[in-house]
C-alpha cells in the first residue's frame, strides 16, 4: 500500500508499506507513538489501527527546543 505522509512543518513521504498500522507509519518517518499522532481528515486514529487512508498527517507531540 502507498501512502503520503505529511509530517506537519518537516516535509512529506511516500511510504510503500504491507499491511500498516498507523504505528507502522510513524516508524517510516523515524518516529515512534511516544512523540507522534497520525491524523486523518483532521481526527487523530489509533496507532494499532489498519491504515485506510491515502493521505496521513502526522503531528509531533513533543518538539526539542
């Protein structure tokens, strides 16, 4: 399955993934659950979920400073 995965204010990735969960995202674009949320049409969806989407947004929790 492909899915664009725009990782809000850092860019945006094609992922090519089998079977993803949303945490299966996440991890494509080198972050974990613990400092990230998938969104889809603006509603976060839980990280154990099967992908359905196309589109994912992903916004980061936690930002270093």
């Amino acid at each position: 399955m492909n899915v664009t995965v725009e990782v809000a204010g850092e860019g945006t990735h094609e992922v090519s993934v089998e079977d993803p969960t949303y945490a299966d995202l996440l991890a494509a674009v080198d972050l974990s659950p613990h400092e990230a949320t998938a969104m889809v049409d603006g509603r976060p969806v839980p990280e154990d979920q099967p992908v359905e989407a196309e589109r994912v947004t992903v916004v980061r929790l936690i930002k270093g400073g």
